[in-house]
C-alpha cells in the first residue's frame, strides 16, 4: 500500500507463532522450530505488531521497493517454515545401471553412478533431513533455503557436462517442491 511516498506491506502472524525482531535480527518460533534471519537495512522499518509484521519504507527508490517484497517474502517463507516445513521431492532415474543412494551422516552418498567406480557425494545443508526410499528421495526442514540447497547439491551430483538430458537421462532430479505460501 502506498501512501504519499511511503510503502508498507503487512503479514498476518497466525496463531501458535510468535515474532521478535531486535536490532535487525527476526526470530520467528512456532510448532516445527525456530529460524532467525538478518534483515538491517538502512530505510527499510521493520515494526512487531499485535497479530502482524509491518515493513515499511518512507520515500522509496525502486531498489528500496524491490527490498520490502524481498523482505516480505522472506517473513512469509519463515512463517510457512516453522508452521507447515518445506518438502522438496526428488526421483533417482537409471536405465541401465542401478545406482545406489544413501544418507551418511552430513551428506548423501551416490553409488555406480553410470557404472562409475568412485562414489559422488553431496552435502546436506544443517537443518534438512533426507531420506532414500526406492527410488525417491525427500528432503524435508523448515527453512527454505536449506532444503532448496541441499535438494539443489543432491541433484548436481549426478550431473554431466556435455550430455544431451533428453538421451542420457541417468541422474536425481527434483519432481516437486510443496513450497507454496497461501496468502
């Protein structure tokens, strides 16, 4: 909403939850856990309300308009994480040799991968799990950064430069992401 040259968004904080925000440092806890993000930024008003987050802006640059839906986004995302959690789904596809994954301790391991004898390797960021199951994989924490990353690590690992995807098709890619914030 826009008013004679300011800008302020709000988000609704739903029950269960609650928000602090201290020198430039938000904390969001509710039933799945606690995240806590940096947002200092010089002319960007961040206010805790009853019952809602205000991000403001007085006097705006398109920079500055560009950081309060940045800055919404991210509050949204903390919000959705520590009430719902973050699953990103991944599918290990193999046409002719079976390629075994496994989670050892802080990464996942990928085994004859395209015949390959070393195994490949991929880290799991802090705050995800994985789990291997057949051919699926779940990632699933509560911040979205943390899942993105690791499902985006497990899916590199088995990538090959200079291969056509539409013939070679070995490899682990993410199918589907249950990331989406209801307004």
């Amino acid at each position: 909403m826009t008013i004679a040259g300011k800008i302020e968004s709000t988000i609704a904080i739903p029950g269960g939850v609650s928000v602090t925000y201290d020198a430039g440092i938000m904390k969001v806890k509710g039933p799945k856990g606690e995240l806590s993000r940096n947002f200092a930024h010089p002319g960007i008003d961040i206010a805790v309300g009853e019952g809602q987050v205000s991000v403001s802006c007085e006097y705006p640059r398109i920079k500055d308009k560009a950081m309060v839906g940045t800055y919404v986004a991210h509050v949204k995302n903390m919000i959705h994480g520590v009430t719902e959690g973050f699953t990103y789904h991944l599918k290990i596809v193999f046409n002719h040799f079976p390629m075994k994954v496994a989670v050892k301790g802080d990464r996942v391991e990928i085994n004859n991968y395209m015949g390959g004898h070393a195994p490949r390797y991929a880290n799991i960021v802090k705050g995800c799990t994985v789990k291997v199951s057949g051919q699926d994989v779940t990632v699933e924490g509560i911040d979205i950064e943390a899942c993105g990353q690791t499902a985006a690590n497990i899916e590199r690992a088995t990538s090959r430069v200079g291969f056509d995807k539409r013939t070679f098709q070995d490899g682990i890619y993410i199918v589907q992401k249950s990331h989406k914030v209801k307004e």
